[in-house]
C-alpha cells in the first residue's frame, strides 16, 4: 500500500552526450559508448588550451527547436527544455492544477555562453549592441523559469545551485515539495551547457581535466590507476516527480520510487573533498534511514565517480563503510566513464540511469578501467551491463560538488 507522501517518479527526460532522448541516451550507456570525441573547431590553437576534446551534446538543440526559441535561449535553457518536454510527453502529460505543479531545474554554472557572448559584443561593438534579452538569458533560474512558464507551475519554480550536485538536490528539493504538501507534481532536474573554450581553460587551470587529447573516448577511466581527471560534458536530465497518490489516482506508469534524500556539507575545502569522506557517508546514510531501508537492501550504486586521482578512492571508502558487509554483490556503476561530466547536469541525469536500472532490473557498466585501482574494494560493473534481483530493492545515486556539498538519492522499486 502506497502512503500519500511517497514521491514516484513518472517521467523521464534527457538530451545528452549519448543521445538526444532517455531511450538513445539509455541505449548507448547500456552498450558501452563513449560521447566524448574531438572538438571541430580552433579553440586549442587559437587559446593555446590544453585539452582539445568534451563530452559535446548529440543532438543539437537546432534540430528540435524553432529559431525563435533558440533566439531567446541560452543552451543551457535549451537542453533544460528539451529534456522537460520529454520527460512531461513519458509522463502523459498529467492534468493538474497549476497552484499544484512546481518546477525545480538547476544548473550549477548557469548562462555563461550568454554572459561571455554579451561581454565580448560590449567589447567589440559598444553597450546598444548587447541582446535586451541577455539577463533573461543568462541567470541561473532561466531553465527553471522556462520549464514553469510553458507547464504554467504555479507551486514554485526554483533553481538550487550547489555545483555538481545542482541535479541531484534539484530533485531532493522537488521530493520536498510533494512530501510537504506544496505540489503533487513537480518537474525537476538539471542543466548544463559549458563547453567553451573559458570554462574548458578554467578547468584545465584548476587541474580537474583529463589531458587524453589523443583518446577522448579512453579518457575518462573511474576507478583505473590511469585516471588523470574528468572529461566535461553537456546536457540535460529531467524527471517527472508525483504524490503515489496522485499517480495511482491517474493511473500513471510509476517506474520507481525517490525512496529517500540525504544532504551534507564537508564545511572543508572549496574545490577538495574532505578525506575522510565523512560528509559523504551522512549524506548516504540519511538517504538510506529517510527511504527506511538498510544496506542489504541496496542492489545498485550510480557512483559520482569523475575519474579523478583522490575523489573516485575517497567516495569509494565512503561507500565501503555505510555499505559494511552488505557491499559484496552490490553492482557499483561510474557512468561518467560514457558521458562525461555534465556538472549541474550529472545527478539528474545519473538519477534516470539509477531509476532505469531498478525499473529494468539492469546496472548499466563502466568502461575503460583496463587496470582497476587495488583500493576500490568494490564491485565495479566494467564493460558490459549486469542483470540486478528481483523483488523489493534499493540503490543510491551520489552527487558531489566543489564547495562540499553531498546529495544521496535512494531509489527504490517493488
């Protein structure tokens, strides 16, 4: 029997490095593709950058959208409202009162074509020529914003940013919503559109990149001893969130349950994790107490997994001590290792592969760990998918961003 305040998810959405929808994206993660490739442009010679190749969007928004919403869009609002649209189509398109529907889509860099655009023409052409529609374009909640105006969400519409966990708290915020009585529905998710040549140098400054110029679809290796930084990525991810009784009221496809949330702060480093990962382990631990489930039940993990040199081991030992014994058998996926990074976009879009796993009973895998690090001490699901049990189960998708913040999202499924 389903309770009033448990938070089903309904639909799916997504535009990604590996596909233009959920089923492309699904399709390809579950083969083993790699959306990273070369860049075709002149960015690295004409820059002098470092790193010549991303984790670039499939399906360009060009040749979904009409011009005159691209001409009003920043990307990042773009792939927000493709994935939206999607997901609110797979979800039956619900009828519910506005004052009863919110939207809740991050990013965790916001405009920053829109804003660097703006500022080269201010430099090359004076004030009157920047867009009046630039600060719509650029801020932050523009993604959010769109979404709401097009569904007409009432409830609220917001935008949380907490870096590369922005999705992922994006949708524990929109599970709030629903638990708290605000809205039955709410769309949520998150976007990100950086590949350019500044946020691409920005990163390579900080030393947060992989420098595998010569083998873009190799480069981003979680959990190898070869790992030397992650691989940025595109994209949007967006899920339908509903009341199980509203669902059950209109009959709706549930594919799983948003069973628990978990947030922390490191209170610890800007940009580093905190060593021990004891924010991590909190944040896992009040997903897991939240959703009423304990270790054994836990089949699956979407790990964070950038593919960097100390936080792919410092997450791993994190998952090693909430899991304790119960960690034998349970299939741990990095899915970056096949799209990239999406930043604001990664725990929405990993949030779908972790609810897909459960809904088909199938941990996606991780590709190119040639030589796995010996300190993982975890099952890695490499290279081919795996089939999960049946009966009533549990898997957790982490996120973690620069600043310290951690979000567990616990998904489960009868």
């Amino acid at each position: 029997m389903t309770n009033v305040r448990d938070v089903v998810v309904t639909g799916l959405g997504a535009t990604t490095p590996l596909g233009g929808d959920v089923t492309s994206t699904w399709t390809a993660a579950l083969a083993g593709e790699s959306g990273a490739r070369t860049l075709d442009n002149d960015w690295a010679e004409t820059y002098g950058m470092p790193v010549n190749f991303a984790a670039t969007i499939k399906v360009k928004p060009e040749e979904v959208l009409p011009r005159t919403e691209i001409k009003r869009m920043d990307p990042s609002t773009q792939y927000a409202i493709i994935a939206a649209r999607e997901a609110w189509a797979d979800a039956g398109a619900p009828e519910v009162d506005g004052d009863r529907l919110g939207t809740v889509v991050s990013s965790g860099i916001g405009g920053i074509w829109t804003t660097l655009d703006a500022w080269d023409t201010l430099r090359e052409k004076g004030a009157r020529r920047v867009l009046p529609m630039t600060v719509p374009m650029l801020m932050p909640n523009s993604p959010t914003a769109y979404v709401s105006l097009e569904l007409g969400a009432r409830a609220g519409a917001h935008a949380l940013v907490s870096a590369c966990a922005s999705g992922s708290e994006a949708i524990a915020y929109g599970v709030e919503m629903i638990r708290s009585g605000r809205a039955d529905v709410v769309v949520a998710g998150g976007t990100e559109a950086t590949i350019h040549p500044m946020p691409i140098s920005a990163f390579a400054a900080s030393r947060t990149l992989s420098l595998r110029n010569d083998d873009p679809a190799g480069a981003s290796r979680p959990y190898d001893l070869a790992r030397d930084g992650f691989v940025i990525g595109e994209g949007a991810g967006v899920v339908v969130l509903e009341s199980a009784e509203h669902a059950a009221t209109r009959g709706a496809r549930v594919y799983a349950t948003i069973g628990g949330i978990g947030l922390s702060a490191d209170g610890y480093h800007i940009t580093s994790p905190e060593p021990t990962g004891d924010g991590q382990v909190r944040a896992m631990q009040s997903a897991l107490d939240d959703a009423g489930v304990t270790a054994s039940d836990v089949v699956h993990i979407n790990a964070h997994a950038t593919s960097t040199v100390v936080g792919d081991l410092i997450e791993a030992r994190s998952v090693s001590q909430v899991l304790g014994s119960s960690a034998d058998g349970v299939a741990l996926s990095a899915t970056k290792s096949m799209t990239g990074h999406l930043l604001g976009g990664a725990g929405a879009l990993e949030t779908i592969f972790t609810v897909l796993a459960l809904h088909e009973r199938t941990a996606p895998p991780t590709i190119n760990v040639t030589d796995p690090d010996p300190e993982l001490g975890l099952d890695l699901v490499r290279d081919a998918p795996r089939p999960l049990r049946s009966g009533p189960v549990a898997a957790i998708n982490n996120s973690f961003g620069f600043g310290g913040h951690n979000v567990a999202l616990v998904v489960t499924s009868e």
